[in-house]
C-alpha cells in the first residue's frame, strides 16, 4: 500500500512513531529488527523477547543499535518505552502486557508457546502480527475471534507468501477479474526430507535444520495455503493438493481443471516454475470487451489469466502489515471464519506404538492440506498439535494419523482453543 510511506513519514515527523516489539529473534526476527530500525521511519521496535537475551541483543546490534536495557518486569520495560530506549527481556509475556506498545510481532515459528503469548497480547488490546504460519493455519479461526472481541487486528505478514497471495488476490478483483485459484511456487517436494539431508542447507544461510526441512517436504506450503485457502474461501482440490510441474508461471493456466477453479476457487502450486520464489492468482473474466484489452496488454486471449509476482522478501515487506493494522485495521491475510483448510499428520516413516511424535519439519511426519469437512469427519490430527503426541499403535510409511491413534500430551493451550475452535465452527460430519 503506496499510502503507507507518507503516512508513516508523517508520524516520524510528528514524533508519534508507531511503537512495535517482537518475540523471537532468529534468522526472519533479525531481518525484521534490521528492516524496522534503519528502513522504515514512523516505526520504532522497542522490545525484542527472545529465548536467549544473547539472541535479542544481536539482532539489535545488527540492526545498529548499541545500548539495550536488559528488563524482568512490567514496570521495567515500561519505563524504557517511556524514555524512548530499547529493551530486551527473556520474559515474553511482558511484551504482550506492557502499556506503551501498539503491536506485537510473533515470529517464533511455534505453536503451543507462541499461541499462549498471541492470546495474552490480544487481550492487552495489542495488534498482532504473525510470522508463523504454522499457528495460523492451526489456530487462526479462534485467535481471529477473540481479536474480533477484543477490537484488535490479527494478520500474517505482508512479504510472506500468503501476505504476497492476497495482495495480489486483492489487485486481481480490484481490477475486475474473479480471482478463481491462489497459487504458491515451489522448487523442490519431498516428503521424505529430514533435518540430516537439509542440514548442509541450514547451515549455509544460518537457519534451523527443521525449519528449511519444513520446506522441502511440503509441510510449509501446505501451512501457507492452509493460511490462504481461510482467508479466500478457496478449498483444495485433492489431498496434498495437485502441485503440477510446468516450465513458466503463466503456463498455470493450462495445468489446472478450470472445472474445478470455477466451482468455488482453489489454492495449489506449482512445481519448477520460473521466475522461482514467487507466487500467482489465475484470475477469471467473462467480459468480452476486457477479453480484447486483457489481449492487447498481453495478458493472453483468456477468460483464465495469470498474474503473478516473481518474488516474496518476507521482512522487507512485513513492517507494512503492522502500519495497515495499527494505522487503518486492516488485515493483510486472516480468516474469513470457519476453516476452510487444515493440514494434517502423516507419517514420514514406519513409526511403532509407543513413540512420540516430534513435529513440524523432523523425522517422525509430514503435513498434507485438506479440506477442513474431510478432516473434522476423519477426525484427523493436525500437524499443528502433533508434537509431543504418542502413538498407541503401528503406522505404515504415508499413513495419515486420527486422533484416536495418539495420546495427546497434558495441559497444552493450543488443545483447548482447538477445542474452542471446533466448538464454534462446528463442521458437519
């Protein structure tokens, strides 16, 4: 949104800087910290948590800023708010409770800790913005609801790939096409990949094994579009989506049942497509005047077009969804309501009764999207809240597991606003 940079210069000027503090500070929090300080005037990181204060204060350091105040309490990190210094703590729920703040930023990339620490920001009436699709796309629907209550803007973020698919869906119908299918662009799929084969990987760009693994084998694309299929309504048109290889992006348009696309509008991928890393809408237009236009702009003859951005900078561009929230409450990727997609739990390998799941991106599972009524029916496991669950029997390499299969572990949040979840969108079964 173009409108951003002057308004957000105009806080700047006026000394009223949009006030924002993170949790988590790994490789996309450091980007961010980086981005918000020394890129984007009218916005002011005031607070990092971070597991380690060693972690907060480097990605301060980076982002040029030498003198942080280590604080352990609320009134302590209010203080240096007020005094317009910068802080850094271990406790992260202080940055979720502390007055002085207008928006948090979750970037952690875990569920059950991170769905704690949205729920008690929103609940001290802050903005929320995630960079953790994995929480989203598990627990969207009902933290959207209680950010509803409590008059609050819960989003992803603006340059991550659902941000970058509803700008684009947004742009698609403002033009007057129907957006009929939001596409995501992927390299490389294996389900069997694990942290040992994407260590070397991890290792070269300064990322964890599990998460760059949560890429290769599908697991976060079925995450993302999870994320976009609840904002769009859209629905998937097989398990695991259809995820065709082609050679070019705007060959889409031939690779997809258009039956299916103008049934409802799907969310899918697809597979070694240039330009790499970016993400498309095909885009759907009955009007045959347009038809002539969309020809001579070389759109093609239609009525199926494809537009398409050939990239994602997930923290050059997330500041911008933090400044739509506060300035204007205006989501860039949330829920429509109930969900519409879920990802589910399937086995990356023969596992026995007894072992205990390990979680997104590691040896033991993989996640599929599917649609949510096929989930709520089988009575499906979200690879959300498979962590730490035990398997009370055998499962087969590719098995997809049920909650009857699994012993959930005790006391978790993210099982009762799953259960809240469920309860206010009942799915027929």
């Amino acid at each position: 949104m173009i409108i951003l940079d002057r308004v957000l210069q105009q806080r700047q000027d006026e000394g009223r800087p949009i006030r924002v503090a993170m949790i988590g500070a790994g490789y996309m929090g450091r980007g961010l910290a980086l981005q918000i300080c020394r890129y984007t005037p009218g916005m002011e990181l005031v607070a990092i948590a971070n597991r380690t204060l060693s972690g907060a204060e480097r990605a301060y350091r980076e982002a040029g800023i030498a003198s942080v105040q280590h604080v352990d309490s609320q009134s302590a990190l209010e203080a240096v708010v007020h005094q317009g210094q910068y802080a850094v703590t271990d406790n992260a729920p202080l940055v979720c409770q502390a007055d002085g703040i207008d928006a948090v930023i979750e970037v952690t990339g875990e569920i059950e800790f991170g769905a704690g620490l949205v729920l008690t920001a929103i609940e001290h009436g802050k903005h929320v913005m995630l960079m953790n699709a994995e929480l989203d796309a598990t627990l969207g629907p009902i933290l959207k609801t209680r950010a509803d209550q409590a008059g609050v803007v819960i989003t992803n973020a603006d340059g991550d790939q659902p941000g970058v698919i509803m700008n684009l869906f947004r742009y698609v119908e403002g033009i007057g096409c129907r957006p009929v299918l939001a596409g995501n662009m992927k390299g490389l799929q294996d389900a069997y990949r694990t942290p040992e084969t994407q260590k070397g990987f991890a290792e070269k760009y300064g990322q964890k094994p599990h998460m760059v693994t949560s890429f290769a084998d599908g697991s976060k694309i079925s995450m993302e579009m999870a994320v976009v299929a609840n904002a769009t309504g859209f629905r998937v048109a097989k398990r695991g989506m259809l995820g065709p290889a082609c050679e070019q992006v705007t060959d889409a348009v031939n690779v997809f049942p258009r039956e299916r696309m103008l049934e409802g509008g799907l969310v899918d991928y697809v597979l070694g497509a240039q330009p790499g890393g970016g993400v498309f809408v095909i885009g759907y237009s009955e009007d045959n005047i347009q038809q002539g236009y969309l020809n001579y702009y070389k759109m093609g003859e239609g009525p199926f077009y494809v537009f398409y951005v050939p990239y994602h900078l997930c923290h050059f561009e997330a500041p911008m969804s933090i400044a739509r929230a506060v300035l204007y409450g205006d989501a860039t990727t949330a829920p429509l309501g109930a969900p519409v997609v879920e990802v589910l739990t399937a086995a990356k390998k023969d596992l026995k009764k007894g072992e205990v799941l390990d979680g997104i991106g590691r040896f033991s599972s993989y996640g599929l999207a599917e649609n949510a009524e096929i989930c709520s029916r089988e009575n499906l496991l979200p690879l959300g809240l498979s962590e730490g669950c035990r398997l009370k029997r055998d499962v087969a390499r590719d098995e997809v597991l049920s909650y009857d299969d699994v012993e959930l572990p005790e006391g978790r949040i993210s099982d009762r606003l799953r259960e809240e979840q469920n309860a206010r969108f009942p799915v027929d079964r």
